[in-house]
C-alpha cells in the first residue's frame, strides 16, 4: 500500500529508493540499496527478503530482471508482491502481482522504475515517471519530485504516513556506511514529504559544510569561507552550522563576522555553546587566549542587547 521510485543517475552512477506510504516506518521495510549494486523496492503485501536477497543476486552478477525473476520465482506469495530493481548498470525491472490491491501498476524508464499500489487513480505511476523525467538536479532530488507528483495525483487512497530516501554513492568505496549519501526517513507525521524535503535541504547544509571543512583542511580558505555561506544559506535556522562556522572564521583571523554569527546562536539558543567552546580548550582545539577574546565579544554582545 504504498508508491515508490528505484533509480539510478546515469551521470554519477549513484543508485536510490524513495518512497511514501500510509504505513508507520516505512523507510525500514521498502527502500534498499548497495553503491555499485543495485537498488530494490519491496512493497504492497511486503516480502522484505525481497531486498537483502535481491542485492545479494546482483551482487553476484545477475541483472535486474534476472534478480526479478528469482525473487518471484521462489515466493508461493509473488501475486500479492509489488517489486522494482534498477542494477548497476542502469538495467531495470518491476513486478506487480495480480492481486495486488487496486489501482495498482508500474511504469519502467529509462535507469528507473515507478510503482504503487491502493492509489486513489491509476494515473499515479505516470505522472512519478513524467515528473522524474522532467526534473533537474541531484538524484534525490529528482526522485522526491516524483514523489511529489504522486501525492498531486491523489497518492495512497488511505492518506499518509511515513516517507523515506535512500542514496548510495556511484562509486563504491567498500565502507557501506559511508557509501549511504542520504538515508533519511519521516516515521509518522501528517506532512510526510514536505518534512522529507526539509530534511533533505538540511542534509545538502550539512554536506555542503563538510565541503567547506574539506577546503580549509586543504590551505582554500576563501573557497572554504564561499562554501560555508552556502551551507548557513540553504539552512539558516540549524544554530549549530552557524556556530561552528563562526567559530572557524574567527580561527582563520576574522573576529567580528566570526562572533557576529555565533552570537545570533547564542542569543537565540543560550549560553551553554559558550560553555562548549571553553571545553575545546580543554583539548586544544581552540588556542585559550582566542576562546577569552570570543567570550568576552559574546558576553558584551549579549549584555548590549
């Protein structure tokens, strides 16, 4: 009971899942995915063996409609299954069981795979393959437009619940975990895909601020410095980006925009991420004399106010 897309970006080779449904948990059960593997969907009447078992099948070689076959070959229940693989290779493959609840379906495309089941229209899984098509930018977020779409066109008949968004990158690294690019869920909530795509908005912060760490690690700063305006850009309200960042602009010899930022965090959120940053003194990642100085500005800044 639930709608879904399995893609695979044939710029970067990355592989995803999204999906939504009226379902608590969602993310657990449906999307899976292995960076230089595959990727997997298991949903209606759920056999989630479905999603360990098929990666292990395509990482030993088999296609996506190969894995396909086994999967439902082997199960007494496949009729009542909805399935859809994207491999490696870009291949793909989908499965909808004939007594899959109506409006059922899928639609294959070109690196990808649409399908849902106990719509409201059998519209939906065109309108995710249109929109997925028509949609620029990142794999993720290609792939939550498609989601979007379903819900315009009516989503599950039963409302909404859960959502959730696998990534995994296009070139596999053998750690998994940090192959997992985006790995984001909504467990229960009356809005799940505007809440998917607030955190998806937060994580590309996060990430572009990793890049600006990456660059000043590197000797850029003024690069490093662009990209972190970027991060504090995409997500103005997370007080801990604007923090940290002020604090490494005041390292890098830039004082009052430095404090300037990590003043608005602690004025809005308190005191206590003074208390955090005397404690780096502790372990020398802040010189103590600089620590004094940004205290002082802090605490004269926030008596002024």
């Amino acid at each position: 009971m639930t709608y879904s897309i399995v893609a695979r970006d044939a710029a970067t080779g990355e592989l995803g899942v999204a999906v939504q449904s009226h379902y608590f948990q969602v993310g657990p059960v449906v999307p899976w995915a292995l960076a230089g593997v595959g990727a997997i969907a298991t949903q209606s009447r759920v056999n989630v063996a479905y999603g360990p078992s098929g990666l292990e099948l395509l990482k030993q070689g088999f296609s996506a409609e190969e894995t396909l076959r086994a999967l439902t070959a082997g199960d007494g229940q496949a009729d009542v299954r909805q399935c859809g693989i994207v491999d490696a290779m870009g291949g793909v493959a989908a499965h909808t069981g004939a007594k899959c609840i109506p409006a059922a379906g899928h639609v294959l495309g070109d690196g990808f795979t649409c399908q849902a089941n106990l719509m409201d229209k059998d519209t939906v899984w065109r309108a995710m393959s249109d929109a997925f098509i028509s949609t620029q930018g990142p794999l993720a977020e290609r792939m939550l437009a498609a989601m979007e779409a379903a819900e315009a066109e009516g989503g599950d008949i039963r409302g909404k619940q859960s959502a959730a968004i696998l990534v995994v990158s296009g070139k596999p690294t053998g750690r998994e975990w940090e192959d997992r690019t985006v790995d984001l869920r909504v467990e229960d909530a009356p809005e799940p895909l505007p809440e998917l795509r607030r955190l998806l908005r937060i994580r590309r912060a996060y990430d572009t601020a990793g890049d600006a760490d990456h660059l000043a690690e590197g000797g850029d700063k003024a690069a490093a410095r662009a990209r972190l305006m970027e991060a504090l850009a995409l997500a103005p309200e997370i007080g801990e980006l604007r923090f940290w960042g002020g604090l490494d602009i005041a390292m890098n010899g830039d004082l009052d925009d430095g404090v300037r930022l990590m003043s608005e965090v602690v004025e809005s959120e308190g005191k206590h991420w003074i208390e955090t940053m005397k404690r780096l003194v502790l372990i020398g990642s802040v010189p103590a004399d600089l620590a004094a100085e940004i205290e002082a500005r802090l605490t004269t800044s926030s008596r002024a106010k």
